[in-house]
C-alpha cells in the first residue's frame, strides 16, 4: 500500500485584513472615493508585482539547478516553472530577462547554499540560495532571521528530499495512473483538493517517488493517454512537521518567508505545510 507524507512547500498563507483607524478630519466623498480607487489599485498592484518577483525567482532557480540549461525540453524545472509564469500573467519580456540572468550567473559559477533555521524553536525551515558572496548571503540570512526571532539551527534532519508529479486527468482515469505509479515504486498517490469555485470535471493526483524517477514517471504518464497530463513536477523537501502542529506561530512565519523571499539570493523556501 502506498504510504502517505506531508509535503514542504513554498509557503502561501491567507493574508488578513487589517482595519486602519484614523484621527484625520472626514474628506469630501469624491476625495475619499479617488483615494480609494488609487489605495486599492496601489495594493493590486504591490500583489502583483510580489508574484513576478516569486515567478522570475523561480526562473533563476530552475536554470541553476538545471545546471545553466534555458532549454525547457531539456529542463524539467524549467519547463514547469515558465508554465507557471504564463500562467501568472508574466510579461514576455520579464521571462526572457530572468532566463539571461540565470544563464550569466551559472556562467560565473554561483554558489548553491542551504540554510538550516528554526522559528519559534518549533518551526523549521530549509532555505536554498545561490549566490557569489557567501559571506554575505550568510549575512543577510541572520539578519533577516534575528529580525522575526528566528535562529541557525540544525534542521535538515526533519525535511526528506522526495520527486513528485502532479497528474491532471479524468476521475476514470485514475486505476490506470495507479498502475503506473505502481510500477515506479511510487510511495504515495493523493487527489489534489480543488479550489473554491473550481467547478472543472478534471482531477489531479500527486504522486511522490524518488527523484531519479520522476522523468521516466512522466514519460510513462504521456504514454499512458485517456487525456492524462503532467501539471508539474520536480523534486521537493517534504517536512515531517505539520503546519496543525505549529498553528500559532503561522503568522510568524508567513511574515519571515515573505521577507525570506524578497532576498534576492533565495531561490527556495521549505517549511511546514
């Protein structure tokens, strides 16, 4: 029977909503409305800008882990990661800057790192970075972890490096994708939960194996048919914490990724799902 694990991931949490209070004199209406237009309009835009950031980020790390290849037939990760870009609206011109930064910078021969880090002596977290400047990098990474009182620690232990691929198809398909998962040592095969309001009559699975199989693995799916496709896949470090386990320091760590992530040297952030 194929087990079941919990996957790290790059961590999204709901953002909430804070009220502002406010000393200042009413305005008249038509102030306040353009003021309003223009505050949301601001933060539509911030929103935006922050998922290119992530998506040209993930650009970047898909060619340097990709060993310097900006050949998506010849780049899983990469293949996945411009898929995700376009579907984000990326703009052209965005993806094909990332794609020649990338392709400098494992040209000069960066540097990959790991950065082992605890929060709230509970959560951990994996960070990947790429950089030129170790010494810095190292840097920066305790400043920003000392700044939501988060410390170095001795985590890796608690992360296992695992392939996955996300499989899109039709519920009858699924015996078939069993099989073949099957037949690749597949550890675990789990539906994807659907979003709210996906109304769509496709399914997904995601199968997790060992990484040096995941390329066959969607080989195979290709020639399995019945309408069956690869989503995504890749290799991921899945975390033995459960983001039930560590509710109460979940704002914490929304606030240390998102600040994790603006480091331009962060290629990758795994922690509790």
């Amino acid at each position: 029977m194929l087990s079941r694990g919990f996957v790290a991931r790059r961590f999204p949490l709901p953002v909430f909503a804070r009220r502002q209070l406010s000393s200042t004199a009413p305005r008249l209406s038509g102030h306040s409305k353009w003021a309003k237009i223009k505050h949301d309009k601001g933060a539509i835009d911030k929103a935006r800008g922050v998922q290119y950031q992530k998506m040209v980020r993930e650009i970047e790390s898909a060619v340097r882990r990709g060993g310097g290849s900006t050949n998506p037939e010849m780049n899983t990760a990469l293949a996945n990661a411009l898929k995700r870009a376009k579907v984000s609206g990326l703009p052209k011109e965005n993806i094909e800057n990332a794609l020649k930064r990338a392709a400098g910078a494992a040209a000069r021969g960066g540097q990959s790192i790991t950065y082992e880090a605890m929060l709230a002596g509970k959560v951990p977290l994996l960070i990947e970075c790429v950089t030129e400047n170790t010494t810095r990098t190292h840097h920066t990474l305790r400043d920003i972890m000392n700044s939501h009182g988060a410390q170095k620690a001795n985590v890796g232990f608690m992360f296992t490096r695992q392939g996955f691929a996300v499989v899109s198809g039709p519920a009858s398909a699924e015996e078939s994708l069993m099989s073949l998962a099957i037949d690749f040592d597949a550890e675990d095969v789990s539906p994807v939960p659907k979003e709210d309001g996906d109304e769509s009559e496709e399914s997904e699975w995601k199968v997790v194996l060992l990484p040096e199989k995941v390329d066959d693995f969607t080989t195979g799916v290709a020639g399995l048919g019945q309408a069956l496709s690869v989503v995504e896949s890749g290799v991921e470090q899945a975390c033995s914490v459960t983001a039930d386990e560590v509710e109460d320091s979940l704002d914490k760590l929304k606030e240390l990724v998102e600040d994790l992530e603006e480091f331009g040297d962060v290629t990758q952030v795994w922690t509790v799902e």
